[in-house]
C-alpha cells in the first residue's frame, strides 16, 4: 500500500512537471486568417493586390516598388538597418517584415495604422519612402488596360480607387505568412522536431527570461508597445502617435515568426544577430529613462543565452514561395 502510494505520488510529479513543460494550445496557428467583411480574401484580389505590390509605377521615382523594402528574400525586409527611401534617402527606422502583418491590430512601429488596408496607402504617399501622390497613381492606373481587367474582376463595380488600391494590397499581404517551422511540429507531438538546447531555450523564455511578458501566441507578439532601453536612441516612437509619457521611445513587439530571417534586429537595426539581443534583455537594457518595468536583469549564464538563440532559430520554416507576376500594360 505505502508503495502504491508512493508510486502515485511519483507519477503525479511527472504528470505536473509534463504539464508545466508542455506548450500552450495558443501557439497553434489560427485557422483563418483574419480579414475584414469588406474585403474578404479572394483569388482575383489577391493576383491584383500581387501585381501592385511589384509594380514600380506605384512609386513616384517609377522605380521603388513595395518589396524594395519588404523583399520576400529577406524575409519581407531588406536586410538593412534602416531603409532606404525615395532619392536613396537613409531613413531612420528598420523595415519591418510584412510577414503575419494580418495578425496585428496595429501596423508600423509606432502603431500609426490600424489596418492593413490603412497601412498600404501610407509608404505610397510618404515623400521619403515611395513618394508618389495618391491622386496621380490612380490616375496612373485607370490608363493602363490590364488593370481595368484585374480591379473589376477583384472589385466588379467599385471602379480603380485609393480605396480599391488599399484593398487590394492588402488582400495580397494577407497571404504572407509564415509555415510551419520545428517548434510547430514539436506542439503537434514531434519530439524530435526540437534539440534539447532549443527545449531549454523555451522553457527559459517563458520562465526565467520572461520573454512571454511581450511575446505571446501563434504570432509571439502582443500589440503592444515598450521602451526596451536602446543605447542612444532618440526616436519617440509610440510617443508621436500617443503623448503619454509613458510611451516615449516605445515600439511595437514584432513577431518573432522567420526571426532568423529578419536581421538586423530592434527599430533601429542597432543588433546583428540573435545573440546580441538576448544579451540585451539579459543587461536590462541599456538606457534606463523611460524603461519598460519587464525589463530586468536576468542573470542569464552564456549556455542559456545560446538555448534562447536555439529556440529562436526553431521559430524559422521554410519561407513561402513567391513567384515575380508579369505587370499589366
């Protein structure tokens, strides 16, 4: 009987430490993708929203096109620290990946837009990104035939518009998103989907690196905005959009999905690889005004930075494949 018990009790142990260990169902993948009623996601939106995407005539030098910046070689960035915009202009923030934009309430770092659809028209118009004025672009368009044919087979009846526009990119960005990548395949049951450092490595951003406190869910993210202090950094960030105090120098999280794609890292591309921003966050940051609360000191030994870079690099699947669309004329 003592034994029985003792035995229970073991296995009990097990089944709780099991429990503790295993991911949360809130990392599986959403079953759709999210999209408004006013513009569901159809074949024929998404080949047009494609087209423009590509196209240089969008831009007012008729040479930068969407995925100058958001290249989907580079994991729909451009692997540089900052961008470069219209006049070969160095801006001052990190393109952010376009990758599972569909699953954010808000869109750029500061959280200017709060749609996809919003968040199309802006880089069009922004005289240091593609600097092209809305009115001529339209005007643009409705002079090329293949387009009347692609904006009424996607809008029968709205017409070439800035809001047929918006729509239609963002139908086609509604599409990029990311595979399955191992840590996908270990929360369905693989266990060998995982090394063991890269297991370690989990645990430890949901425990004692507290990454969890920011990023969360499928798309580890939670639209939020934080002060992460960065080494000087002069940028207000969220503050511009909203004048807290609270919100000076605060950016929003990014996905971690294809991370190991997105170098360089932070708004300001400050960090080269995965390594020196875990050994950021283990510092507590660097500037100390204004600095978010999460961020503390971890006391993280170099072999459980390295298992957080691991598990980072497990966030990464194969990207999907994209196909260049021969422009309408």
């Amino acid at each position: 009987m003592k034994m029985a018990r003792v035995f229970t009790a073991a296995l009990g142990l097990v089944m709780s430490l099991a429990a503790q260990s295993a991911p949360s169902e809130s990392y599986l993948r959403p079953q759709q993708v999210p999209a408004p009623a006013n513009n569901l996601i159809t074949p024929e939106r998404v080949t047009l929203g494609k087209a423009l995407f590509f196209d240089p005539r969008l831009s007012g030098s008729n040479w930068i096109i969407c995925a100058t910046c958001h290249n989907p070689a580079l994991g729909w960035s451009d692997g540089l620290p900052t961008a470069i915009g219209h006049g070969m202009k160095i801006l001052g923030r990190a393109t952010p990946t376009v990758l599972n934009s569909a699953y954010q309430r808000k869109q750029m770092w500061d959280g200017r837009f709060r749609s996809l659809e919003e968040q199309a028209l802006g880089p069009i118009a922004a005289e240091v990104e593609m600097s092209q004025n809305l009115d001529e672009v339209i005007a643009e368009l409705k002079e090329i035939t293949g387009y009347h044919v692609l904006f009424e087979k996607a809008y029968p009846g709205e017409g070439i518009t800035k809001d047929t526009l918006a729509k239609a990119i963002a139908s086609f960005e509604r599409t990029i998103v990311s595979n399955d990548a191992p840590f996908d395949r270990w929360i369905k049951g693989d266990e060998k989907a995982l090394s063991a450092s890269a297991k370690n490595g989990f645990s430890l951003f949901e425990g004692k690196a507290n990454c969890i406190a920011c990023h969360q869910g499928f798309n580890f993210i939670d639209d939020g905005f934080h002060n992460l202090g960065l080494k000087g950094n002069q940028d207000a960030g969220r503050h511009a959009q909203i004048p807290l105090p609270v919100m000076m120098g605060a950016f929003k999280t990014p996905t971690l999905r294809d991370v190991a794609l997105t170098s360089p890292y932070m708004h300001n591309g400050m960090y080269k690889t995965l390594g020196e921003v875990i050994a950021h966050y283990n510092r507590g940051g660097d500037a100390k005004d204004n600095l978010d609360p999460n961020l503390k000191p971890l006391g993280l030994t170099q072999q459980e930075q390295k298992d957080i870079v691991e598990f980072l690099k497990a966030l990464t699947g194969e990207p999907m494949a994209v196909s260049v669309p021969h422009l309408p004329q």
